[in-house]
C-alpha cells in the first residue's frame, strides 16, 4: 500500500492565504511537499510560508489572465510542473434574488467559475501526468439558501464545468470538493449584517441553521490524505468528494 502523504509532491494551492486553502498549504508543506502558494496578500502568503516551512509564493489575482499566467509560469520555474492542483478561491454575496444585479452576477461568476476556469487553463502545459485539479464546491447547491441564490448557482456551474475539463483531457483527474459547515474561514465577511439576520431566520425555519461546524485544519487533513494516496493510483479517478459535519440534517454552508 502506498504512503499516504504528500511529501515530494508538487502541490500549487491557489487561494492558499484564508480558510480551507491556507490549511491545506500548511498540511502539504509540513509534510514536506514542494509548495506553491498563490493568492492576491502577500503578507498572509509570506506568514503561510513561513509556517510550513518552506515553500515559494507568487502573489496574483486569479480573476485576470494575467494572474493566472502568473500562477503557470511560478509553477514551471519553481516546481517543473504539477501533481496536484489545489484552487480554494471563492465569493459569496449575501444578497436577495430580486436584488441580484447583472453587475453582481458577473462578480461571482467571474470569481467562483471564470477565474477557476482560467487558472486549470494555464496550468495546463504544466500538469504532469495523471495531475490532481481540486476545486471546492458547496453543499448549497441542490439546497438552496434565502440569499445565496448567486452563490450556490456559480458552485453549480463550477461542477459542471470540471465535467467538462473531465471529458475533453481524461489524462488528467479533475475533483469537485463539495464542503459543508466549515468555520473560521472568510466565507461571511463582506454579508451585510442586517440581511443576515433576516436569512438566518428563514434558514432556521426551513430547518437549515448549522448547528456543528468543521474546522479548516479537519478538512485540510481529510482531503490531503485522500489526494496523497489517490496520486499514488493514477489509474484511479477521484471525481467527487462531499465533506459534511457529523449531522442528520445538512445545513447551511459556511465554505
């Protein structure tokens, strides 16, 4: 049976600077994979180097071209490519459905599937073969959440369009994460705090409130052993992944 680590690993995590993905950057660093982090603070990329000790950064915002290229180009000079391709970049309006501007939608498009879409293009050259490419995705897709209409339909479409990176480059295993309850991360720092009390009250009355959480650092863990070992089958595919908390009842979304 193989080892289930990533140590030797080339393992680039974009969006490595917050929630999910600066855990898992930790995890792979400390277990002694060659790490690339990317994710528009450099501050916070510099201290997850620092605390995983080692590694290379490269500071880029995924929603231009330009950023991603970035991300590739850091990639082939530093790594000589890539086992496992890690994106955790994400935005979450809190916003009523009337109230969903196209300006909106284009935000949350443009950041939850575009730039995800854009990052696995340009580090397409630099896959090596049979690479890992995980992205995360959200329980509310399916269970729809007052106020996250915008949201949960960008996770939906994020799954799809893996589906469709799976179809045309089956050289390749493409894994959508779908991630429950997960706190502290990001995830509710731009929602406005009045609207979020109004949600909170029809999501509690639909029986849809968290009630127990997942840790960052837990799924980090969870999701490293589960991608250490799957690269060491590369006849095996890992096409999807749920991480929910320990609940009868799957509740709202924190990723």
């Amino acid at each position: 049976m193989g080892e289930r680590s990533l140590a030797g690993k080339r393992v680039a995590v974009v969006g490595a600077s917050a929630g999910i993905g600066r855990a898992f950057a930790l995890r792979a660093g400390k277990e002694g994979a060659e790490l690339l982090v990317a994710a528009r603070r450099t501050d916070r990329l510099e201290e997850v180097i620092g605390e995983a000790g080692g590694g290379s950064a490269v500071t880029a915002d995924v929603r231009s071209e330009h950023g991603c290229a970035q991300i590739a180009e850091a990639a082939r000079d530093r790594l000589g490519g890539i086992d496992l391709l890690f994106v955790s970049v994400g935005y979450a309006p809190l916003r009523m459905f009337a109230d969903t501007t196209a300006d909106s939608w284009l935000e949350v498009m443009q950041t939850n599937v575009v730039s995800v879409h854009q990052v696995i293009r340009s580090c397409l050259p630099v896959l090596a073969p049979a690479a890992m490419v995980s992205a995360l995705s959200s329980e509310t897709v399916g269970q729809p959440r007052s106020g996250l209409g915008a949201y949960s339909s960008s996770k939906a479409a994020l799954s799809e369009s893996l589906n469709a990176w799976r179809t045309e480059h089956p050289e390749f295993r493409f894994c959508c994460v779908t991630v429950g309850g997960t706190v502290p991360t990001e995830f509710t720092s731009d929602f406005d705090s009045e609207l979020l009390g109004v949600v909170v009250q029809d999501w509690l009355a639909r029986g849809l409130l968290q009630e127990t959480f997942m840790s960052p650092d837990d799924v980090a863990d969870v999701l490293a052993g589960a991608f250490a070992s799957a690269l060491n089958f590369p006849g095996v595919g890992l096409e999807q992944l749920v991480l929910l908390p320990p609940s009868s009842v799957r509740r709202a979304a924190t990723t």
